[in-house]
C-alpha cells in the first residue's frame, strides 16, 4: 500500500530549521527553570511564557497564596531581565508608577528639574494586586502598555524594550477594589485563572517549601534574545483559512453580528475587541513553533481562546442572573468551532 | 513527476507543481485506504447483513424479528451511502478537508495550499518539507490506512459468528418466554378453542347462502386449523398456527376477491339516472342510487308483477335520447365484463321501445334478482371481512404474546344477519360497517341522559356521574339493547379504572366481572 514519493528534496530547510528548534530549546529551558521553583501549574507557566514571547502582558487572577506572585518573580529571574515589582495600593499615585521631574539645584543660580524614573521603567513590572490602584493610578498604565511609553508634562519617554506587565488581581476582595476597565483589561493579551493545585502538587509544594533548601535560578537569556524569538514567531505564516477562523471566532462573540451563536446572543452584551483576534494569532505562531509546525493550525488559534476572549467579553444582565460565567460559555463556543472546523 | 530541489525552493510555480503532485499522491493513497476499509466494511458486515436479510425473508420470519431486520438494513444503508458518498463532486478546499481529516494532518493541507505554493521563502518551502515528511513518515504509512479498518475488521470478525448464528438462536417474539405465564397460555388456548367453535356454528350457518364451492374451501381451512390446534401439553403459541393463520386471511383475500360481481355495485348510479326518467319508477331509482340492493329488489319487483299483468298502457315511454342513453350505458356495461346486466338493461330497452309490458316485466324481474345477488354479495364481503380481521387481530396479538380477545360471533353482525330487513328504511345492506350497533355517539345521544355533577365537602372533592337509562327513543330489540347496555357499562367501568386509584386486584376484579357476564358467551344466547 505504500506509495513511492519520488519529488522529496534531499535535505530540509537548515537556517530555519534551527531557528525553530532553537526556539523550542530555550522555551523548554526557560520553563524547566521556571519549574525548579514553581510546582504544577504547568498551563499557567506555558501560558504566561507564551505571552512573554509574544510581547503581551498577563493578568492573573487566583485567590491568595497560590503562587501568583512567586510565578512572576521566578520567570523573571530566569530571565535576565530588569525586574520592578509595585504594590498596588489606593494611594498609589501614578507618578508613583511613572517617575517623576524633580527639581536639582546645582550652586546658585544653577538649578534643574530632572525626570527621576518610576519603577515603570523596567523589562517585567510585576503588578501585584493591580486591582487596588485607584482608576488613576490604572489608567497611568495604558499608554504604558500599549506604547510602551510614558508622557510626563510633554515629554514622552520610551520604555526599555521588552517591556511586559504581569499584573496579579484577587477576586475574593471587592472592599477597596476598584474593578480593571475595560480599556485596560483589552490590553492584556491573556487573563489565567490559577486554578488550586492537585493533592500530588500540594504535597509537592509543602516539600519544597517547609525546608532549608533554596533553589538559585540562572538566568536562561536575555531581553535580545527574547526579541529575537518575538521576531521569529511573528514570521510564522497563517493559512488564509486560518486567519479567517480567528477573525470568525472574535465575531462570533459579538451578539449582534450573523456569526453569533444563540447563546451568545442570548447571553452577551459586548464582544471582544479586534485585539483578541490579533492575540490569538500572535500566541497561535508562538505555540505552532513549540509544537513543531511552521504555519498556525486551528488548533492553535483555539488554544489560547479561552484567556484571551474571557476578559475581552461582557455578559448581560441575564447571563449574570443566570450565573452563566464567561468561562463557561468560551469553552462552548470553543468546542462547537471546534467541531465545526474539524468536521 | 520529479522536480529538482533548486527548483522547487526557489519558484512559487514550481512549489505549486511539487505541492499539486504530493496532493495527488496523497489522493491516490486516501483511495487506496478506503477501498481496504470498505473491503473490511463491506465483507464483513454488509454481506453478512446481507445474508441475514435473505435468509430472514425465505423462512419468512421478517416479521417476528423487526430488530434484526432493522440493524441488518441500515449496516446495509450506512454502508451504501458511505460507500457513493464519494461520487459527489467535491471542491479542491473540501478535498483538501478531506485529506486533512484522513491523513491526520491537521491543517497541513491547508497550509500547504494557502502558504507553501504561494510562499517562495524558507517558511513555505518548510510547510511543504512538513507535509512531505508527514505523508513518507514510516509511522504514518503503518498506521494509515490500515488503522481506521483494522478495529472495524477486528468488530467484524467477532460479530459475523454471532450474525451467522443468529437466525438459530435469536429468541422469537411468539415463542412461549413472550406470553408470561402459564395461565395466559391456558387462557388463549381457551380462546382459541372458543373462536373456532364459533367459527364451526357459523359456517353451518351460512352454509346455505354462500357459493358451496367457495365455502367449501373456506370450510376445509377452518378444518384443517381446528385440527392443528395444539393439544394441552402444547403450546398454542406456535409457528405453524401463525402461518396457518396467515394462510387463512391470505385465503379470505382470495375468496372476497373471487364473489362474482354483477356490475351494480359500479353502475347503480347510472342505472339509478335512467330509470328515475320513467313514470313510477323513481322509488326504485332511489333506492338503486342509494345502495340498498334488497330494497331496489323488492321495488323492481313489484315493477315486474305490475307489468307482467298485462297492463301495457303502464308501460313508460322511451325518448329518442333515451334510448341512446342506455344503449351508451349498456356499451360500457359489456366493456367492463357485466354480460348478464347488459343483457338484461338491454331487454328492458327493446321491451320500453316497443311498448312490450311482457319484455319489460321479464327484464325488470331479472335486473330485481341481480339486485337480489348484489345485496348478497355484499353480506358475504362484510363477513369475509369481518372473520378476516379477526383472523388477523388474533394472529398479531399471538405475535406480540399478548393475551387474545374473546371471539366475536360474525352472526351477530347485521351484516352476517341470514334475515332480510323488512323492506323499509336502510334494509339489511346498510349493516355493513364495524360497529355491529351502528353509530356509537349517536346511538348513545338518542337512548341515554348523562349527567355529571361535582360537590364540594369537607370530606373533599366528588364527583357523580348519572347515566339514565330509560330510553327517550324508539324501543331496540331485546339483543341489541343488551348489548349496547353492557358495552355502555363496561366503558363506565373502564373509564372509572383508569381514572380513579383502585387496587390492582379491584381492577382485575372488575374486568373479570365483565368478561363473565358479557353477553353471548354462553352458547345458549344463540340458541
């Protein structure tokens, strides 16, 4: 049954073979090292990864001491990356956050003011409970991380490159909260739930963190070489029926378009921006590389659905009367594309 | 096709060429892979499908194993449609589905398509190396196509020794683990015993009316099923009966079909039009029109005795248009095979065009005796069918193993009635619906008041139904008014069991008491 293949090249695509094969080989490092410190949650690690190497910021939403903050600062010292961690509090103000001109005097007559940079000014800023910042203080952050830059009295400042927010929220709290906009949520390219680990984790987790032992972390690469793999991903081809899928699935979300299923009809106020559909795309080439392939496949666009849709949506009032959860209704959808795409 | 490797990275045509051709191929091996599939599909389980189908229909067991016959058809129709399915032309994007879903390469065939033979640069170049690859892998020429046919041929091999054994082990629905106990097997042997004493009665009966040839062979049918009743130690639930039983109503078809015919049932009507055109005969133009063949006997007649006294000058005339008319009628008459109504309209036309009484007394007497044979033929077609559907009600019920009906005696039906009506109204003939009372809801209208009423207590909601019995219409005959009164009280009852929560032995009490007091099971009522 076996047929003779008689138009096969003799040897395969060298360069790019190995760009990609590198670039699996730094993603299974960097997320080896990542594990040495952070037990299970491995969906989480691979997630906020890939949206390192995308160039998105991430928010992650879990409740208290499941390892939110931990993750952050453990990736960032497997990368060799400047790293700023900001508190979010209600009297954080967003000069706090920015920087600041202060003013220099330097003998008589010879002052100045001199812009003193804020911790904004950094490779990875880990935004712990970001939704504790007054809407002030958040909205100090859009220009940041859509720009990558920050305007103080006039004058615009450019970031370091990369530049990512991994900004951590609680969803027991609502006292003192000021819940994110929507503007700033449509920034994050991914919202993770952290979901509670299993009971081999847990104990796994108790093991490592009762003792004496600590684990030191090198560094894997740096800020360029991140660019780099950036660069790289976002060179994947997408077949023309692929994007359509992705610009397909984003309108689906929108009630009011011919794509809409009844459920989203029924249940969705808003839908997603088209950010989500350039999101899902910019992850979709990032995991067809890690899974071998050089095109995006549907799969791959459906796999990150789910994070990237779940913020980008608002239900109406009768989802929410009906306890209908945004999750729920994306894994729905998903399968149902799915099916559909596949069959 | 060869294309050489600097060729097929540098130009987008060239890829298209390399792609189109690696296409080709891997059509070429899908086709291959569904031939082996519908090999193993096909073999070993269409084909045993088939086998079930045949051998089912030349033991002509079809009926008693629906469930088999059903899965054996649509293994058959599943696979003939999987198997034309591909005649429908399909689009290069759908092949290209199609080649995705069964190569188990997820989009690679899309991708090779929309980005390899279009992009000329490594990234293209590589898609096109990917799918290559793929469709060369040792792992995937292992698994493909023999992976989706192997565990469909492993089914297959298990189950065609249990379809092979099936026809030999499959239970019967008609065999005795479907009647439940042994009681309901005492109880229809009972009845079975029952209806064909009934049947005995009335075929000595009505043995004078029917045609003795063809009641004759009825008889012998009955014989022979009386004779093959099964003993006691038997169980009357057996094959033969059933067949015997099928062979009867099969045999009842043929009789029914086989009552001469005299071409009044089609041409009373337009008999009915000609006749009503002559003076004094309108009565018996009526009651040709109408159907009620004794009636229009008697009519016609009386018709005949008139003229046959001579009295030529009651003799109606015939118009010139008249006459063509019958003689048109009397044309139709021979092309449909009524040669002795033809004859006879035909001497009532010469008797009405000479004015000749004697004629046309002879030909109404004889057009009175086929409205005599029609009438009768319609008795024996009701009763045919009345003893057909017995048949056929008793054989199913068998079938289903459910407990069988209490015989009806076909002569209690008016239309089985040897007694002619008295001549008046509807006559005998119109007794040829099912219902041997007539109309229910009319019946029950006329002779009966009902009342409802609904009280309120403390002790809760009732509800009292009165029915009056005394008859606010003309007076029935004794017979008819038991019956209707016991059918009446036993739908009360019914109704009452169903609707009401009564212990499962107080309702079984109840129906019992009606089966014991219906009237005409004891053999004496008929005497």
């Amino acid at each position: 049954m076996k047929m003779i293949m008689t138009d096969r090249p003799t040897e395969s695509n060298p360069p790019l073979e190995s760009a990609l094969e590198d670039f699996r080989n730094k993603f299974s490092t960097l997320r080896d090292e990542v594990g040495k410190v952070i037990v299970g949650q491995q969906e989480i690690v691979d997630a906020t990864l890939t949206a390192i190497l995308t160039g998105g910021h991430v928010l992650l939403e879990g409740v208290p001491g499941l390892g939110k903050t931990l993750l952050i600062k453990t990736i960032a010292q497997a990368l060799d990356l400047k790293f700023s961690r900001v508190q979010f509090t209600p009297d954080v103000m967003p000069a706090d956050l920015v920087g600041t001109k202060v003013f220099i005097e330097e003998g008589p007559g010879n002052a100045r003011f001199e812009f003193s940079r804020g911790p904004l000014f950094t490779n990875l800023l880990l935004g712990d409970e970001i939704n504790r910042a007054s809407p002030k203080t958040q909205s100090a952050l859009l220009e940041a991380m859509q720009e990558r830059s920050v305007t103080v009295t006039g004058d615009t400042h450019l970031l370091d490159t990369p530049f990512f927010v991994l900004a951590t929220q609680n969803p027991l709290e609502h006292e003192g909260t000021y819940p994110l906009p929507e503007a700033q949520l449509d920034r994050f390219l991914f919202k993770l739930n952290v979901a509670y680990p299993t009971m081999e984790e847990f104990e796994n987790i108790l093991a490592r963190t009762t003792g004496t032992a600590e684990t030191n972390l090198d560094p894997v690469f740096d800020g360029k070489q991140i660019d780099a793999m950036t660069r790289l991903a976002l060179q994947v081809p997408v077949p023309d029926t692929v994007r359509r899928r992705a610009a397909e699935l984003v309108m689906t979300t929108h009630p009011e378009t011919e794509y809409a299923t009844p459920e989203i009809r029924r249940c969705v106020r808003f839908g997603a921006s088209p950010r989500a559909g350039q999101a899902c795309l910019r992850a979709g080439k990032v995991r067809a590389i890690l899974r071998g392939r050089s095109y995006v496949a549907t799969e791959d666009v459906l796999a990150y659905a789910v994070p990237i849709l779940n913020h980008r949506i608002l239900l109406n009032f009768e989802a929410q009367a009906d306890g209908v959860t945004t999750t729920d209704l994306l894994d729905e959808l998903v399968r149902e594309k799915s099916r559909e795409w596949n069959s | 096709m060869t294309l050489s490797e600097s060729e097929s990275a540098r130009t987008p045509s060239a890829n298209r060429a390399r792609w189109d051709a690696l296409i080709g191929s891997a059509r070429r091996r899908v086709a291959a892979g569904r031939a082996v599939d519908y090999f193993y599909r096909g073999a070993l389980w269409a084909l045993p499908a088939l086998y079930l189908l045949c051998l089912f229909s030349a033991l002509g067991l079809m009926a008693g194993r629906l469930p088999i016959v059903a899965a054996a058809s649509i293994t058959l129709l599943w696979w003939g449609a999987t198997a034309l399915r591909f005649l429908i032309p399909g689009s290069r994007r759908q092949a290209l589905h199609a080649l995705d879903r069964n190569l188990g390469l997820p989009d690679l065939a899309l991708a090779g398509d929309e980005v390899g033979t279009r992009d000329p640069s490594e990234w293209g170049r590589s898609i096109l190396d990917s799918a290559l690859e793929r469709l060369e892998s040792t792992d995937w020429a292992r698994d493909w196509p023999l992976s989706r046919a192997r565990p469909a041929g492993a089914l297959a091999l298990v189950a065609l020794p249990a379809l092979v054994l099936l026809p030999f082990v499959s239970p019967s629905s008609f065999d005795a683990d479907a009647l439940e106990t042994a009681e309901t097997r005492d109880r229809n042997r009972e009845r079975l015993v029952e209806m064909y004493e009934i049947w005995e009665q009335a075929a000595e009966t009505f043995e004078e009316q029917w045609a003795e040839q063809e009641w004759n062979a009825f008889r012998e049918y009955l014989e022979q099923a009386a004779r093959e009743l099964p003993s006691a130690d038997e169980d009357p639930a057996q094959r033969d009966l059933l067949r015997q039983f099928h062979r009867m109503e099969t045999r009842l078809d043929e009789l029914n079909a086989r009552l001469p015919a005299t071409g009044l049932e089609t041409f009373a009507g337009e008999l009915a039009n000609r006749a009503r055109r002559m003076d004094g005969w309108e009565s018996a133009a009526s009651a040709l029109e109408s159907g009620h063949f004794h009636t229009a006997s008697d009519r016609l007649q009386a018709l005949s005795r008139n003229d046959t006294n001579g009295n030529s000058a009651e003799v109606p005339s015939l118009s010139d248009e008249d006459l063509e008319r019958w003689e048109e009628m009397i044309e139709d008459l021979r092309e449909a095979g009524h040669e002795e109504l033809a004859e006879a309209c035909e001497l009532l036309c010469d008797g009405l065009k000479e004015g000749d009484a004697a004629k046309t007394a002879a030909a109404l007497s004889r057009l009175a005796q086929l409205a005599q044979s029609e009438a009768f033929r319609e008795q024996q077609q009701a009763a045919l069918a009345r003893m057909q559907r017995q048949l056929r009600d008793t054989r199913e019920a068998m079938a289903r193993g459910e407990q069988l009906a209490r015989a009806e005696d076909p002569r209690r039906s008016p239309a089985m009635s040897p007694d002619r009506g008295d001549g008046e109204g509807d006559g005998i003939g119109s007794g040829t619906s099912d219902n041997p009372l007539g109309d229910p809801a009319a019946w029950t209208a006329e002779y009966f008041t009902e009342t409802l009423e609904g009280r309120l207590s403390d002790e809760g909601e009732s509800e009292t139904r009165t029915i009056s019995l005394e008859p606010s219409g003309p007076e029935h005959t004794g017979t008819g008014s038991t019956d209707a009164r016991f059918d009446l009280y036993e739908q009360l009852s019914r109704e009452t069991i169903d609707n009401e929560d009564i212990p499962l032995a107080h309702r079984e009490a109840v129906r019992r008491y009606f089966q014991e007091i219906r009237p005409g099971t004891d053999e004496d009522d008929h005497d």
